[in-house]
C-alpha cells in the first residue's frame, strides 16, 4: 500500500473508532447505566420490607415505574427518602409505582435494619432488598440514590438524580418529577433524561 | 523485600475506622490540656529511611496522628479551574487528588492513606490536594475531619453543593475517586468508586511508579517531550497497561 493509502486507512480506521467510543458514551452518564430506551432489566422474588417477596411483574399495571437503588446509611440516600414518599404519594392517583431496592451488604444496610427505617420513615413503597446485587448490576447502579424511570412499556426515559441538590431547601431543578409529569401525560417526550446521580458509591463485593 | 513499603497491615486498620478516627482525635484533643502535642511531638517519627521493616512502616495513622501546628491545616473553596492550576503549577512532581466527603464511610476510610503517603513522599515530589465534595454548610465538619486526619496539604472545597453539577464539573462518578498526575502534569491514573472498591495499596504503587520516573518538563526546545505533549491523550483504562510493576 503506498504512504497515503495507509495513512489515510489509518484515519478512517481511528475516526471510526472514535465515533464508536462517543456513540457509547453519553456526557452524563455513568459507564455501564442502562441506556435510554432500555427495557427495565427483570428482577424477581427479591424480599421486601413488609415481609413479602417482590417481583418487577408485580408492577406492570403502573403507568409509570420508578426503580431508586438506595440504601439505609448513607446521608444522601437519607436526605432524599422524603423527596421520595412525597413524590409517591402526589403521583400514586395517577399510577406512579415506586420500588426502592437496597444491594449494601454492611451490616447496617442490612433487611433487618432496613425494616426498621422503612417503619421509621413511613415508606409507602416497597423497600427491597437484593444480597446478590444482581438488580443493581443489571441496572448499571453506580451510587445511592440512583433513579431509573420507565415508562408504560418499561422502557427507560430518564435516569440519574431525582433533583440538583441533596440539600432540599437549594434544590430548584426537579428532573425526576419533570420526566414523571412529561410520562403520565399522554405522549409528551422527556426533555432532560439523564443527569448525574449524586450519593455514596455503591460497594460491590464482586 | 527490604525495600517494601507495604500498607498491608492498613487493611485491618481499614476494617475499624471509628476507633482510628477516636485514636487520632484522642491524640490531639483528649488528656490534660498542654500535653496533647507533646505525646504526638514525643513519639519518635521515622520520615527518611527506605529500609524500614514492614510491620512499623505499617499504615497507623495514630502513631502520626497530627502536626504539632493544627492550625497549618486550611480547608478553602476551589472548583475544577482551581485543580487544574495546581496541577499545572506542581510541574515536575506527581499530583495526587483526593475526591472525599464527610456523608462518604469509604473516603474516609482511604484518606488516612492519603495523608500517609504525602507524609512519606512528599519530600520525594509528591503534591496532595484534596477536594471536599460537602454541602458549603458542612465547611466546619470538614475542616474537622482534616485536622483529626492532619492533612497538612492542600485541601479544597468544592463550590457546588451535593449535587449532579459538582459530580459533572469534576468529571467524576462517584466518592471516593482518586486521580494522579505523573511529574509532567498528565493525569495518568484514576481509581474510581462506584464499583470496586479502591485498593490503597495500588494506589501506592502507581504513585511509587510515578515518583520513579523523572519527566522532563515539557519546554519548546526539547523535541522529545513536545512529541510526549502531542501525542493523543490515553483514557484512564488504558493508561494503567503503560505503567510497569514495581522491580521485585
């Protein structure tokens, strides 16, 4: 091959692969997320708080899905479990369905502990808890709390924080509510999908 | 290897943060007053020689606990713009960034290995800075961690609040996550949390490796470095294949 034929091979070659990379790669989103338009990776018999077990088919009559991974310790998880009950409980008439699903194995985060705070807190949505961390590995779970909203047919429309700030009184941009709000009126498309998830990182043992 | 610096032991001093954190407060706060300093001032410091044996060069951030001058440790605001000039200003040392938060258990687990290694190798060329990611309101609890942990370098703290835009401004996933800068200000290593959970004793051997190799810094005049400075920048992943082990 003569000089410029393998230089210029050699470039196309590299942009490919540079589109390639960036195609991968969305500027907020964290390596390994579920990307938008993914359909909500499956769990199932995951035991909950109330004693029961939970499956994600459990859910399909929800008009509008939300998965938090999220757990009892961490002080950013905890600022955000009353952003959450509120948010159930305004959007539940028009069929929001919270999960909240908790994959730490320290001893803190733990189901008996997490019984505690669910009773505590007043959750009013099912707090599950995985010891295999598979959800959370499917899902692409990097920290505490980490949103994912799906929408009728489980497919993702928005993932990342709930809001821009852990402290509530400064948080003035609410995304999780927007992307609900744009999901249960019939046929408005989510503007902001994805933001950067804030909180502590999740541990995962292997 | 007599020359082994190992923080093995630091695992197990990792599995009890809360009665390392005690320790070090007890240190320089608990006793009758005036004694404090002259326990820690008392304690004999090894800081020069390579040959210390692996059971005292063991992680024990107690028997170090604080610098006699507490009052040397600041915490002041600074942004990403801010890292990036120290980075650049710190030219021909290695640059080590430290991503923590006072709501984070794991970074303050690692940060004693932080503080350990700048206080080992900073007369070798090793700058520290650390980056708070707390709220501004938190300034006072993080500046006390600092001083429990006597972080006598650089630290910052971060303008914007727990929230998605510190995360993107920083270009970071998750606290704890380290970055470290080679002597010619590239960033070379980065370990990330949000996963696996970082392993101190690798960072210790990239910025061992890093002290090793003496860079030139870049200038105009010199046509191997400018062709260093030009060549495509690598992503973290595969920056770390660059990096040899250690010589056994």
């Amino acid at each position: 091959m003569s000089r410029w034929s393998t230089i210029g091979l050699a470039f196309f070659l590299s942009a490919t692969a540079a589109v390639v990379i960036a195609a991968e790669r969305s500027p907020n989103a964290t390596k390994g997320e579920l990307k938008i338009g993914d359909k909500a990776p499956t769990w199932s018999e995951l035991p909950g708080t109330d004693g029961k077990t939970h499956s994600l088919d459990d859910y399909q009559s929800a008009k509008a899905l939300v998965v938090v991974f999220t757990c009892n310790h961490c002080p950013v998880a905890q600022s955000y479990e009353d952003r959450i009950i509120a948010l159930q409980k305004n959007y539940r008439d028009r069929g929001l369905q919270i999960v909240a699903i908790n994959v730490n194995n320290l001893p803190p985060d733990r189901l008996d502990k997490m019984k505690i705070r669910a009773e505590e807190k007043g959750f009013t949505y099912p707090y599950l808890y995985d010891e295999s961390q598979q959800s959370a590995k499917a899902y692409g779970a990097k920290v505490t709390p980490h949103f994912f909203l799906f929408d009728k047919d489980r497919q993702l429309v928005y993932r990342g924080a709930l809001d821009n700030n852990m402290n509530a009184a400064e948080a003035n941009e609410h995304y999780l509510q927007a992307a609900i709000d744009a999901v249960l009126t019939g046929g408005k498309k989510v503007e902001k999908t994805t933001t950067k998830a804030i909180g502590c990182a999740i541990k995962y043992d292997s | 290897m007599a020359t082994t610096r190992s923080f093995a032991a630091a695992s197990a001093a990792r599995v009890w943060p809360l009665p390392m954190a005690l320790a070090v407060a007890c240190a320089v706060g608990c006793g009758p007053s005036g004694t404090a300093t002259t326990t820690s001032a008392q304690r004999p410091v090894d800081r020069s020689s390579p040959t210390v044996p692996p059971a005292q060069a063991a992680l024990d951030p107690s028997a170090n606990a604080a610098p006699a001058d507490e009052g040397a440790i600041q915490l002041r605001g600074g942004d990403e713009k801010e890292i990036a000039r120290i980075v650049a200003a710190s030219r021909g040392n290695v640059v080590l960034v430290d991503f923590w938060a006072t709501w984070c258990l794991p970074c303050r687990e690692l940060f004693p290995h932080t503080v350990e290694m700048h206080r080992r190798w900073k007369d070798r060329g090793l700058t520290v800075v650390s980056v708070s990611l707390d709220a501004p309101q938190q300034a006072a609890a993080a500046l006390k961690f600092l001083r429990q942990q006597g972080a006598a370098f650089t630290n910052l703290l971060s303008p914007y609040g727990v929230s998605p835009q510190a995360f993107e401004a920083f270009e970071i996933d998750a606290v704890p996550h380290v970055n470290v800068y080679d002597r010619a200000g590239r960033l070379e290593r980065v370990f990330a949390g949000g996963g696996a959970p970082i392993n101190p004793q690798e960072i210790e051997e990239a910025v061992r490796s890093l002290l090793e190799t003496k860079a030139a810094v870049p200038g105009p005049t010199d046509p191997a470095s400018k062709a260093r400075a030009t060549a495509p920048a690598s992503d973290a992943a595969s920056s770390t294949a660059a990096l040899a082990p250690p010589p056994q």
